[in-house]
C-alpha cells in the first residue's frame, strides 16, 4: 500500500480539494500525489471543430510512500471542468518515475480561445530552483482556438518531461517537438505554475500564479555557478556567469552549467503558428509543459554526438547521409536515439554498434508527397553513455532538420497558336489536395538552374505570374488577358507547384519553354503635340504596320481609342478613328484642349475569322508628354519637368528642352536624359540669360526607341507648350510695433483714471518699410500690404487687413489686451506675394493697483472697492480680512472684484460689514502671453 506522507497545511490544502470535488459529486481517489513533469496535448473531431480530444501525460514518483495519481480534474476554460478522468496506461519509465496516460473530450459551445488547466498536490520535496515545493501544486495547461474553419493537432513533445544532468557538464534537453500539420513551432522558457489553493478557483477556472520563490537554475542563490566549454550554440564563455536558454525555433535548451546537485523544475510553453495565405502567422495555440531535471555530483563526462548537416530532399527520393555517430572520452558504450514523429514510420532509425570507440546509428526515410510542408522536420538524435551502475549516464543531443520539397513539373512544352501560346506539361507526381500549379512568364529566354531546395523562382528573374491551375491539370492557354501576345517578341515560361496551408510548401521550378513569335505587331511610335489651345490643341498619332499580314483575313484594319490623362482605365477610352487601310498609319486629332490635358491612345489591329467577334491585336497605350514649368525668381531660374506613359524607352537618347526667344523662336536650352517616367531640368539662363518681368514659353522634346527598331530617332515627340513669368519678388517690408512703456505707466498709475467697468481699450501701433531682400533687383512697385495677426506667439498669423501701397502705417484699435503679434507681407503691381516681414509680439503690462479706502454709502462715487489697472485680468481672486483676522468675504466672480463692502462673520444682521480698516488678499491671474500669476495685499479702509 502508498502512505501519503502529508504536512498540517498540506492536509489543509488538500481538504479544500477534497470539499470542492465532493461538492462537484465526485470522490477523489488519492489524497496526495508527487507530480514531477506533465503536458497536455490535443486534436480537433474532424466531424466537428468545436468537439476536441485531449491527452495528458503525467510523470509521478514511483515512491511506495507517496499517493498516486489514478484519476484527474481538468478544467477546459469555459467554466467547466471534469472530475474523476481515469488513467488509460500506468507505464515505469525509470527506477524512480512511472508514466501515467489521461484521455478526455470536451464539446465547446462557441469559437473562442480557451485555456485547459490541469492542477493538482503536490510537487517533490527539495526542488532547488522554489521555496518549499512540497506545499506548491503543480499546473500545466494547453491552448487551444475553436474555429468553425480549423482542424488542429497541437504540437507533441516526444522526448521524455525528465532529464538527467552532472555538475560541471553543460545540460542538454530538447522536446523532441512534432507537428502533424506542419504550422511553425515557437519555444520560449517560463516559470514553473502554480494554480493557488483549490478553494481559490473562481469561475470553475484555477488562479495560476509562478510558484513561490522561482528561479532559473542558473540563478540560484548563494551558487556561484559557471559556463564551462561548449561548442554551442550558444558557444561557452568559458568561466562567465552560467546560462539557462531555450532556442526559440529547435526548442533545445542549454543550461552552461550546473553547480548544485539536486532536482529543478521549469517550464516552457510551445506556440504553434498557422499561416494562412495573404495573412500574417496566426497563433493558434500553446502547449505549458513542466519538466524535472535531475542534477548529480559525478566524475561521468558526457559523449559527444555528430549528426548530419541539415538537407533538403525532393519527395519520392531517399534522404541522403543518414548516419549518426557518437563518441565517450571514458570509452563509454554508447545508446542512440532518435525522436521524432516519423518514427518509428515512416522513418527508420537502427543502431548498428555501441561502441567503444564510436557508435553507430542509421536514419533512413523516403518521404512521400504527402510530407512536402514549408517548415522542416525536426528529428532529434540522442546519445546516452552507459557508464556503469555507480553513476548517471550524461547525454549529448543534436537536432538534425529535413525539408521536403515537392519535385518540379516535367516536360513543360509551349506551342504557337497565332497570337496565343499553349503550354502542357507532364502529369505531376504529387497531387496533393488544393495544391496549385503557377504558370509564370517573362520576356527574353532566361536559364536559370534551381539550387539543392531553391523553390519557386527567385524574384530577380523577371517572372510575373500569369494564372494559376490545379495540380492535376496538364495545360494553360497564354492570351495575355484577352490582348494576344506581341509578334516580334520572346517569351519564356516556366511552372513550379504551390501546396495548399497549412503545410504550405513548394516544388522546384520547371524547366524554361522559351518561344518566340514571328513576324511584329503593330505599335504606337508617335504621340506628339503640334498646337497648344484650350480648343483647337492638336495631337498627331503614329504606328507601325504589322507584318507579314498572310495569317490574317480581310476586312482588316485599325480602331485608334482616346483618353484623357496620362493613366486611365480601360473604361476611359473612346475610339476616335477607324480605317481599314493598312498603309494608313497616322492620325491627326483635332479639337483637343492641349494646354489643360495630356491625352493617351491605344490601337487595335483587327481582322475577320470564323467565328462573329473580330481578333484583335491590342498595342500598350502611349500618353502625350506633358510638360510643368516653375518660375523661381528668388535664383532667376525656370525649372521644367516632364512626364509621360509609353511603350517605348526615352532613356537612351537625351530629351531636348527648348525655350521661346522674344521675337517667336525656340531655341534648345538644354538636353536630359530621362528616366521611364520623364524627367526635369532647370532653365538657369547660362546658354541665355533670364530676365526679370518676362513670360517664357518651353517645350520638351522626347527621342525614344523601341528594341532592334531602326531609325533610332524615329520615336520623337513633342510636349504643349507651357509659358510662365519670370516676375521680380516684391521686397519684404520690415515691420516696427511700438511697445508700451510699461515702467512709465507704472509710475503714474495713481494718475491714471479709475479703470472702467468694461475694463481697459488698446491700440497698437504699426509702421514698416521696404528692405533690399530677397534680391537687390526686388520689385518696390506695391499696390497693397498685407497685415497678419496672432493673438499670441504660438497662435497661427490670420490676415487682418489690406492698406493701399502708399500707406506704410496701421492702428489696430479698440482692442481688450494690448497683447498680439503681427507681420506684414506687400503685394506688387503683378499680383505677386512678398515673404512675410519679421514678426514683432507685444504683451501687456502687469500693473495692478488698489485703493486705501472706499465709501460705499450709495452716493455713486468710490462706492465700490476696485482696483486701476493696464491689462487684461483674466481671474481675481480676494479675501477680505477684519482686524481680528476673521474672513468677512471671499469673491472670484470679477476680475475687477468691485466688492461694495458686504460681508458676513461680524453678527451684523443687514449684511454690510461695519466702517474701519480691512486687510485683503488678491490672487491675480493676468491676461499676458504667459498668464502670469501674483499675489497682493493691504488694507483698506471703508466710510460710510
């Protein structure tokens, strides 16, 4: 019989177990467990995502003193939970451990994310890395999505939850991760969980916090434990602070090294990714396990492991180099392992020898289609030395990564069919459901050898994808969209396999079928400007003849379509002309608005056939150049700037710019090469000089070409013209804001006059000039100035007046704070805007007075207590005191106070406080740019 071996607060803590099972109407088995290492794992119900079954695999001491752990409470995140799950398997995988196997379902009621817990008591004794474990339980739990559109398998952790280490050996534990739907997998540490006392579960859901008192085990207190060599990764540091990590991809944690025998638990939760096409990685769930780590003091040394360098293979063929070797450096024999979830089949791993010296192990697979993914397979390789009853075998694992590509498609092949190509292909080997062949095309012949896993086709060759077909088809028609392909041209082709998420993944490329197209499609040569109007603007269009014209049936000719712009839609055009004349190749439109618009033209070639629809051939469209010219007459310079949208390359001969003379002649100015897209140039007047308050009219024109075309100036074209002026800048006026003499108004403020009810009325007073800048040549011609204003310095500048170009003065009157800034800008006689002068800012005065004595007997004269002053008050705040310190009154409700000496406090019965002398107190808050804050006080004395 097992003895549970229970503490006075463990007995406590499992009582409150015992009264929440029972009050879920279930009796628990055992009263105690020592819980070592555990996972939960889980699987989507093909029939239905919301019903999920999951697996829970505990490690529990095999102690006969302790209790067991024969059956479970889960609780599935909904506010559920589940009491009494049986074990289904009860297996010893060590001396010390047994190994029990927990299967359960649960239907969920709706999609959502739902954490599956698993607590219990409790852990082992002595667990080095937290503060008494014996009293912490133990918590796992599993993440899971409920998705009408998702099955799922969560990640299995085949490597066992317990490991075994030595002190001054580096440590070594990998999960031995597999996922059977091929989603990206994500390994990061945690601290061991703990799900608080049961009593404390709210919700049917447990309180999970980090046990008490947790560290890493390379943290322990007091332990000065240390890196020692390692070939990594990570590489040692040998002799600095010790290690505990985790690789966020292989899951391989490395602790560099332990100092302190004993037992360590710790944690760490694997995420699983879905891709989804067109979409970022979607996580979709996350596996807690705790693992035990049991850590001697020994002179055993560990083996050392040699695993393949990682390889990628085509489906259907043997993975090469599968051999596995390990060495001891005390001539230990040697067991190998392999984990991995192709084994023990697919795979096939076998040991052929121990060793010493060096044992021997042999990997062998021949992954079908069915494995092609994106992620690799991870298969983890370990080697336990044997080294006698009177010591711990130490471990060295490495993690070998095969990736599984879909092989290429065969025999790609494409065949002419006038102005369409039609390509086939062998029947693919791998047919995998929602797999897509990927036609792609490009221009010119392009070899191109893939390397040993270069899938799909890198983006530099030039291929665009053209269409995509399932896997099982065996041929694709190349229109391009409808519009033929260009005689005269090459075309290269080539196909690889996209396989369907979440597995993802792709085959090599094809082989290139490069064709080329006899004969040559009619194209746009000319789209040139000859007359700039809004209403007689006049465009002349050019194109090339097809040949040879044998293949195509009479009636046969040409449709030439128009739109306005330089980049419309398909729906933009309008035919404009139509000819049945093949040797009729230009078209001169007339009536057009050149000097607002570019225009763009498309030709369609057409013949007659069979069936009712014409075959048509259908050029690039081809824009009008259109020209912008800005006027900078702060350099005396004109920069010109061009664009356009044609077929052909205006990049290999130099665009020409030409400028109009006064007396009606353009002259070039100067020559650019452009880019696909246009160019610019500036006009500085080198080759003839500018000169202020002219209008100067350009053009630009373009010489392009088309590939193996001849003659190469036979694409020329010209822009609109567009004329602007080179007007002088008006000179920026200096602007003077007189101040206020602040320290004079205080000195007289006992002069000044009582402030009005209304308060005080400003003017503010500007004057200005004209400057030499921006450039001596300035225009003084003025017709108006500009006058701007901002209420304060951060406020923008608003316009606030215009004054004729004779007056250099302005008063800005009747205002409630003296306080603004202003700027001022001229105008001249060709409506042309001067910058703005500098800003001048002025701010009130803070001058704040109070009188001695007031009578407030009703006689209309000082009958209120007001103070005179020369600025704004935004708030006043006053307290009246009598001479026994005893507040009569307190008002904030004017800025001006105006207080008419009532009160209260005094036994008065008429609510006037009585004549004599009053000490005040007032807190002023000025309206100035800085709302500046001061505190007064005095006396005052009040006759009545």
């Amino acid at each position: 019989m097992r003895i549970p071996l229970l503490t006075r607060s463990l007995r406590l803590w499992l009582m409150g177990l015992f009264l929440l099972v029972a009050g879920l109407g279930l009796a628990p088995a055992a009263q105690a467990t020592h819980l070592a290492a555990g996972d939960i794992q889980s699987r989507t119900d093909p029939a239905n995502p919301r019903h999920i079954f999951f697996t829970l695999t505990l490690y529990v001491s095999a102690d006969p003193n302790v209790a067991e752990e024969p059956v479970v409470t889960v609780f599935f995140g909904d506010r559920t939970s589940t009491v009494g799950i049986p074990f289904i398997s009860h297996t010893r995988v060590a001396p010390e451990y047994f190994l029990n196997v927990y299967t359960f379902d649960h239907t969920y009621n709706s999609p959502g994310s739902y954490t599956v817990g698993y607590a219990s008591v409790n852990r082992p004794a002595g667990v080095l890395n937290m503060a008494n474990s014996l009293n912490e339980s133990f918590y796992i739990s599993t993440t899971i999505t409920i998705d009408p559109f998702l099955q799922n398998t969560s990640p299995a952790l085949l490597a066992p939850a317990i490991d075994k280490g030595s002190i001054r050996q580096v440590f070594l534990h990998n999960p031995a991760a597999y996922d059977a739907d091929g989603d990206s997998l994500v390994f990061e540490l945690q601290p061991s969980k703990k799900a608080g006392n049961p009593t404390e579960v709210v919700n049917n859901t447990p309180v999970v916090t980090v046990t008490t008192g947790f560290t890493f085990p390379n943290n322990i207190a007091g332990v000065a434990a240390t890196q020692v060599a390692y070939s990594g990764p990570p590489a040692a540091q040998v002799g600095a602070p010790a290690i505990f990590t985790i690789d966020s991809r292989t899951g391989q944690i490395v602790w560099n090294a332990p100092a302190l025998a004993g037992i360590y638990n710790v944690a760490f939760v694997t995420r699983e990714y879905r891709r989804t096409p067109g979409s970022k990685a979607r996580l979709i769930g996350e596996v807690l396990r705790d693992m035990q780590i049991i850590v001697r003091n020994q002179t055993n040394r560990r083996p050392t492991i040699m695993v393949p360098p990682d390889v990628c293979v085509v489906a259907n063929t043997a993975v090469p180099g599968g051999t596995v070797t390990a060495t001891d450096p005390e001539n230990n024999p040697i067991l190998l392992e392999a984990f991995s979830g192709l084994l023990p089949r697919p795979a096939t791993f076998v040991q052929s020898t121990k060793g010493p010296p060096t044992a021997r192990g042999l990997f062998q697979w021949t992954p079908d289609c069915s494995y092609i993914r994106r992620e690799p397979y991870q298969v983890l390789f370990k080697a336990t030395d044997e080294p006698g009853s009177n010591l711990t075998p130490l471990i060295d694992q490495r993690v070998w990564n095969i990736t599984v590509v879909g092989p290429a498609p065969q025999n790609l092949r494409a065949t002419l069919g006038g102005s369409t190509a039609r390509l086939d292909w062998d029947s693919y080997s791998c047919q995998n459901t929602g797999a897509r062949i990927l036609i792609f095309r490009r221009e010119g012949c392009y070899p191109f050898t893939p390397g040993p896993c270069e899938t799909g086709l890198p983006a530099a060759a030039g291929y665009v994808q053209i269409g995509s077909v399932s896997a099982g088809t065996r041929t694709f028609l190349d229109d391009n969209n409808g519009q033929g392909l260009v005689r005269g041209k090459t075309y290269s082709y080539r196909i690889y396999v996209q396989f369907a998420e979440p597995s993802g993944g792709a085959s090599l490329t094809s082989n290139e079928a490069c064709i080329k197209i006899e004969g040559r499609s009619p194209r746009l040569t000319n789209v040139t400007v000859d007359r700039t109007d809004p209403a007689t603007g006049q465009i002349t269009v050019r194109w090339t003849k097809p040949a040879p014209l044998g293949n195509f049936n009479a009636p046969r000719g040409y449709r030439l379509y128009r739109a306005t712009g330089q980049n419309p839609v398909a729906t933009d055009f309008r035919k404009v002309y139509t000819t049945t004349n093949l040797n009729d190749t230009t078209f001169v439109n007339a009536g057009l608005n050149t000097t607002a618009n570019a225009y763009t033209y498309r030709l369609d070639f057409f013949s007659q056939t069979t069936n009712p629809v014409d075959s048509v051939e259908r050029t690039a469209p081809a824009s009008s150049v259109r020209l912008t010219a800005t006027p900078n007459p702060l350099a005396s310079t004109v920069a010109v700037s061009w664009t356009y949208n044609v077929p052909w390359d205006n990049t290999v001969q130099p665009s020409t710019v030409y400028r109009r003379e006064p007396g009606g002649t353009f002259r070039p100015v100067g020559k650019v090469t452009g880019t696909t897209t246009g160019g610019s140039f500036v006009d500085d007047g080198k080759v003839v000089p500018l000169v202020k308050n002219r209008t100067y009219c350009y053009y630009v024109k373009t010489n392009g070409r088309y590939p193996l075309l001849a003659p190469l100036d036979s694409l020329i074209n010209l822009s609109q013209e567009q004329c602007v002026p080179l007007q002088a800048v008006p000179c920026t006026p200096i602007l003077t804001l007189k101040p206020t003499n602040c320290d004079s108004l205080a000195n007289r403020l006992f002069q000044l006059d009582m402030t009005p009810e209304t308060g005080m009325v400003f003017t503010n007073y500007l004057s200005w000039t004209l400057s030499n800048l921006p450039t001596a040549d300035c225009s003084r011609d003025i017709t108006q100035y500009i006058i701007y204003y901002a209420p304060t310095p951060n406020d923008p500048l608003v316009e606030l007046a215009r004054v004729p170009g004779t007056q250099t003065t302005y008063q800005h009157a009747n205002l409630k704070s003296a306080q603004g800034c202003y700027a001022v800008r001229a105008v001249d006689g060709n409506g042309a805007i001067s910058d703005f002068s500098n800003k001048e800012c002025k701010d009130n005065c803070l001058l704040f007075l109070l009188p001695n004595i007031f009578t407030p007997n009703g006689d209309g004269k000082n009958d209120t207590f007001r103070p005179k002053v020369f600025s704004p008050i935004e708030r006043t705040v006053v307290k009246i005191y009598n001479r026994w310190g005893k507040k009569v009154y307190e008002g904030s409700q004017d800025p001006l106070i105006n207080w008419t000496g009532s009160g209260s406090g005094e036994g008065n019965s008429d609510g006037r406080v009585s004549e004599g002398m009053y000490f005040y107190q007032a807190e002023v808050e000025f309206k100035d740019f800085n709302r500046t804050k001061r505190t007064f006080k005095g006396w005052v004395q009040i006759n009545r």
